[in-house]
C-alpha cells in the first residue's frame, strides 16, 4: 500500500509541472518532502539523491541557466564581445574562447558552458545584422 501512495505522489508531481503549477525543481523538492512528512520515507531514502555529487552539478546547471536566461546575462555578455571584438568574424572567435575560459572555473561542465556561450553567441549577430536563419528541420545545416 505505501508503494501506490507514493506512486501517487509523484504522479502528482509530475502533474502539477506538466500544467504549469511548479516548475520541475520545485515540484520535486516538494514531492519529497511531503514523502517524507507523510512518512512514506525517511529523509535519509527521500534526499539520498542529492549525496551525489553529479545530480547536484546538473541541479546547479540549470539554476545557473535558468538564472543567466532571466536576467539577460547571456545577451548582455553578447553586445559586450561585439563591442569589444566585433570588427572582424576572426576576433569574434577568439572572444568566445575567451569567454569560454573565463568562465571555465565557475562552470566546471562543459554542457553548461555551451549553454552560456550558445546564448550569447545567438546575441551577437543580431544587433548589427539580419536574423539568424536555420534549415526547414529546424537544425543546423552541414556544409
């Protein structure tokens, strides 16, 4: 009987982000801990998950994401590169190893990196040029 209990449980966790009403961290947080309140768990069970430490990097990836989309940090690091290095495409590219190692310590994976830099490589042609155009598929087109 616990078992179904706490099916149901995440059930509704998984609900409530799918209909918008917590986004996904916070509905997981949540969902463990009413586990817990109701006794379904014990803390120890409920949180074992986040003695890993590549669960939290991932956790912390998306924090920091989800941080540098919302407050416009990737588009204001973009208008920045330009302004700096913006007189040649060669210059542009260096930039962004630049910003690539200089943000390397504070964004030990690479996947998150990529997610920064992917933001604001995005930003920086669009100020001065026309929009960025991908193929039909919607990816990028080999060439």
């Amino acid at each position: 009987m616990p078992a179904w209990r706490l099916f149901a449980l995440f059930v509704a966790a998984i609900f409530s982000v799918i209909v918008g009403a917590f986004p996904i961290l916070t509905a997981s947080v949540l969902a463990a801990a009413a586990a817990v309140l109701s006794g379904l768990l014990t803390p120890a069970q409920a949180y074992a998950g986040f003695a890993n430490s590549t669960i939290l990097l991932i956790v912390m990836a998306f924090l920091v994401a989800r941080a540098v989309v919302k407050c416009g940090l990737g588009q204001r690091l973009g208008h920045l590169v330009v302004s700096l290095f913006g007189k040649s495409t060669l210059g542009l590219s260096y930039s962004i190893f630049l910003v690539d190692g200089i943000i390397a310590p504070a964004f030990p994976s690479n996947t998150a990196r990529g997610g920064v830099l992917y933001r604001s490589s995005l930003a920086s042609p669009k100020p001065g040029g026309p929009p960025l155009r991908t193929p039909a598929g919607g990816g990028w087109a080999a060439t």
